[in-house]
C-alpha cells in the first residue's frame, strides 16, 4: 500500500456543519488546517439534509432557553455546556451570514405559545436545504486556506505520550494511506444513526467519531440514548401496549444521537489534543433535545472546538510521527486488501439488524443483553472480512467501527435499567430519579475492555429538577424514516 505523509497545525475530521466552522475557526486563528473527509462536497452528510430549522434565542432570552435545554434533557445535561450552548448561539447564528449563509428568522416560532426560541429557517432546493450552510462554510474555509481532503477516511488516531498527534487516513480515490501528523485533532464525524438498521441519515454515518475517539482512551457519555423519531402519543401508545412491538419495528427509524464524545467547555475530550464538535460530541443534551439545536450547536460546538485546538496548537510541541502505529495500520489494511473473506455488506447487515431490533426503540433487558452477546459473537467475523477495492476498504473498516459503537451502545442501554428521554425499557418504564439522575462514562481500558463509571450530574446551575419523562417534544413529525 503506497503511504505518503503530511503535517499540519489542527486535523479537522469530518465536513459537515461542525468541522466546517471548526476548521474556519482554526484557520482564523491563524493555524495551517486539514479538513478530510470521507464523503465529498457532492454527497450529502447530515448537515445537508437539514429539514431547515436552527435554533437560536436573543442574548436576553438565555436562561430560559438554557431551562429550556435541560429539561427537555430531563436533567441529565451537563449544565455548563448547556448553558454555553444557549449563551453563544445568541452570538454565533446570526454570525453565520458574515460568512455569506443565508437565512431568515422564521416568524412563526416566534408567535408559538409558551417558547422563547427562535428558529433561522435556511432557504434551499428540496433535501438539501443544509447546502445553504455547508457551501458559503466551505467557501469561507477554502478563502482562508484550509486543505480540504474530501474522499478521505480517517481509520485510527495516532496517540503518544502527549495525547493525540495524527491520524492515518485512507484515500478513498487514488488509494493509498495518508499518515497526518497534527497538533491537535478535531473530531466532527456526526453521528451514529447509520448503525440501525431503519433510519433517515445520509450513508456513512456510522459513528466512526465514536470509535476512534474510544480507541484513543477517550471518554463517551450518554451514549444509550438515541432519537427514534416516534411522536409522544405513539411512544405512549407503545408502552400502553396499544401499538404493538412489531409496528414499532417496522415503522419508525434512528434519527440523532445525544451522546457522544465527553467534551469541556473547551470542547476537549479526555484525552489530550483531542476535540470534538457536532453530533459526535455529548453532553449538552442529556436524554432527549429540542428540535433545531442541532443547528445551533454544530455551529456553536464549531466554533468553540476550532478555537479551543488552535490554542492547544500553538503550545503543543512537534508531533510525534507515531510511526509504529501507521505501519500497524498499513499492515492491518493490507492484508484485508490481501486476505480471502467474506465481503463486509453480510456482517453490517447483521449489526444492523441487531442494532435495531433489540437496541432500537424496544429495548429490554433480554433484548439487549442477547444483543451485546451476539455483537461479541461477530467480532470473530470481522477478522474474515476481504476487500478488493478502496470503497470496499471503507466497507470493511466501517464494519469494524460500527461493531464498537454497538456494544458501546447496548452495554449502556442495558446498564440503565430505567426509561427517560430517547432511551425507552420496556422493563423498567419510568424514569427513576432516586437511581438514574446520572450519566454514564464509557471508557476503553488498556487491555481492550469496556468500562462504564456511573457519575452523578452536577446540577450547578438548575437545583431543582422538575418531572421527567420519557420521549421528547420533537422526535417525531418533521421527517419520515428511510430504511
Ligand atoms: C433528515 C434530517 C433532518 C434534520 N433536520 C434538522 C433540523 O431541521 N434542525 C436541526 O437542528 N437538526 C436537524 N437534523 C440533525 C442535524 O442535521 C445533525 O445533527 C447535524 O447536521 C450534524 O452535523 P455534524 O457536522 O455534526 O455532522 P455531519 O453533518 O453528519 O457531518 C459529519 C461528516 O463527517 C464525515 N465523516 C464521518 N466519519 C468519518 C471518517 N472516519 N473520516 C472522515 N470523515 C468522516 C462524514 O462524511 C460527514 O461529512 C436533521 C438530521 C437529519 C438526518
């Protein structure tokens, strides 16, 4: 496999809403940036999909848009980065047209009874209204230098004893291995929808943030609670008994996930020179989020990531080249190029599967401990995967990925044994806040386990947790699942 190298100040991955404002962030600052990604300005990602709407509220306004946040969150947000959220979306929405997007407040959300929010509605040609935000963000990166990599798939980070320093990439066109060496590395890979087997993401959103993050030591939180898109009535009916199981099955789909990669105020994760930004970073939203904070937050989370690895970066010292790790990764990439197998498709069709029908929006204890066994089971099938093609290269590696974030997942599901929020056990059907008023860290060990750290919230900014509930205002109604 050809391999060459490059170098750069902050590694953006992943070129949708987050990773844009993150690189032109970065680039403001003054760093030389990458931006890869494994899809193209020409295939949609998430951000390009958009339904339309991003939340906003005017600086005066915050705290009842913060209130608001958490507790459609049911207490589980980490309330500092909640705040922050709604504090500078105030300033970084509007911001959004210095960079040539174009958008107009929508006025009916202002007349909506009992909201302070606000929502930008960004004008576009059909299924593609988030191109309104992806195009002048990519312009404006472009401006100010950016290297933007498209067709190029981040497989591993490379790590030292400094913390993140690269990536290894896989060119997805000429073929070949790209080992980049950087200062610090953004993560803004979106989000894990992909993995189910009925859902309304674009392809390739797999979670791969997720899994690279996890195998470089970094924390997950709050990753048990996916969005099903099932309105509350539906959901009501579904614990009532009158919708049955199999219906729920084969009529809704995976839409967003909350958690994500544990980030601070900085958007650092807990490893260091390690960011993430967008969907693939948690903790803002807890169990469940208000319809069009999405928005808000790929360009809020951009923004701070961007400028929190730009000042990283300029204090980091030259990166460790790693070079034990990218010839690991050549030789691992190699001989599935190399080997005779099975092709990838047969096993993500089986994760996808067990994703959703025992982690999907039915989960009980049965369903998700059988899943995490049978998600075990296939591990043993990764290893046969072949491929004969870089497209079939991603395939395999994705198949890989998808594998970890499952039983991430599951094993989160299972450990919470009550409903909140998007997370919904059929066994344990109310919210427990004497138990479950608690996030859950998922962290790789260094032997390759899974470990989960229950941690209690810390309320700093709203004492007083209200009722919880299980499902959220806006799961359902503005887009139809796609299988
Ligand atoms: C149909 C639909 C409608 C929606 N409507 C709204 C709405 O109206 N309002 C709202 O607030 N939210 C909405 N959302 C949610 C919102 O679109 C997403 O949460 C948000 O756009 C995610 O942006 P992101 O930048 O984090 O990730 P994405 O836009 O998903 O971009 C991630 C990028 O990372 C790249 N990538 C992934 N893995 C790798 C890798 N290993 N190497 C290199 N690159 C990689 C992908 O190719 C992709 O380009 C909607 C979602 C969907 C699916």
């Amino acid at each position: 496999m050809e391999r060459r190298h490059v170098d750069t100040d902050v590694l953006v991955v992943g070129n949708g809403g987050a990773g844009l404002r993150a690189a032109v962030e970065a680039a403001e600052h003054g760093c030389r940036v990458i931006l890869a990604s494994k899809i193209g300005a020409d295939r949609p990602n998430s951000t390009a999909v958009i339904a339309g709407w991003g939340a906003h509220v005017p600086t005066d306004q915050v705290e009842d848009y913060f209130r608001m946040v958490v507790e459609e969150g049911n207490y589980l947000s980490d309330q500092e980065l909640a705040w922050q959220y709604a504090a500078e979306a105030a300033d970084r929405m509007p911001e959004l047209r210095r960079y040539g997007v174009e958008m107009r407040l929508d006025a009916s959300t202002l007349e909506r009874p009992g909201t302070t929010r606000q929502l930008w509605f960004f004008p576009g040609p059909r299924g593609r209204l988030g191109d309104a935000i992806r195009e002048p963000l990519r312009a404006a990166a472009a401006d100010k230098e950016v290297v933007i990599l498209d067709n190029t798939f981040v497989t591993r980070l490379l790590t030292s004893d400094a913390g993140v320093a690269g990536a290894t990439a896989l060119d997805l066109g000429a073929g070949g291995l790209i080992a980049i060496s950087a200062r610090a590395v953004i993560v803004a890979t979106g989000g894990a929808s992909g993995i189910y087997a009925r859902q309304n993401n674009p392809a390739g959103t797999t979670g791969d943030g997720y899994a690279l993050a996890y195998r470089a030591g970094a924390e997950l939180i709050d990753m048990e609670f996916d969005t099903f898109m099932m309105s509350q009535e539906e959901l009501n009916s579904l614990f009532s008994g009158v919708l049955s199981e199999d219906e729920a099955l084969s009529t809704y789909g995976a839409h967003y996930s909350c958690g994500g990669i544990k980030v601070d105020e900085r958007r650092r994760s807990s490893t260091g020179g390690l960011y993430a930004a967008g969907e693939a970073a948690g903790g803002t939203f807890g169990s469940a989020r208000l319809g069009g904070s999405a928005v808000g937050d790929i360009i809020v989370s951009g923004f701070l990531a961007g400028r929190g690895a730009a000042e990283a970066a300029a204090k980091a010292p030259e990166p460790d080249p790693c070079e034990d790790q990218v010839v690991d990764e050549e030789e691992k990439l190699s001989s599935i190029l190399s080997r005779e197998g099975v092709a990838a498709k047969g096993v993500t069709a089986q994760i996808r599967d067990i994703m959703w029908r025992k982690v999907g929006p039915v989960r009980r204890r049965e369903t998700l401990a059988t899943a995490v066994a049978e998600l075990e089971r296939l591990r043993g099938k990764i290893a046969d995967i072949s491929a004969g093609s870089p497209r079939e290269l991603r395939e395999a590696v994705e198949a890989e990925i998808m594998l970890d974030v499952g039983l991430v997942i599951a094993t989160a599901a299972l450990e919470r044994d009550e409903s909140r929020g998007n997370h919904w056990r059929l066994d344990h059907p109310e919210p427990d806040n004497e138990k479950w008023l608690r996030n859950l860290v998922v962290k790789r060990q260094s032997d390759g386990s899974l470990s989960i750290r229950v941690e209690k919230v810390a309320l700093t900014r709203l004492a007083d947790v209200g009722p919880c509930r299980i499902g959220s205002a806006w799961t359902g109604g503005y887009v139809e699942p796609r299988s």
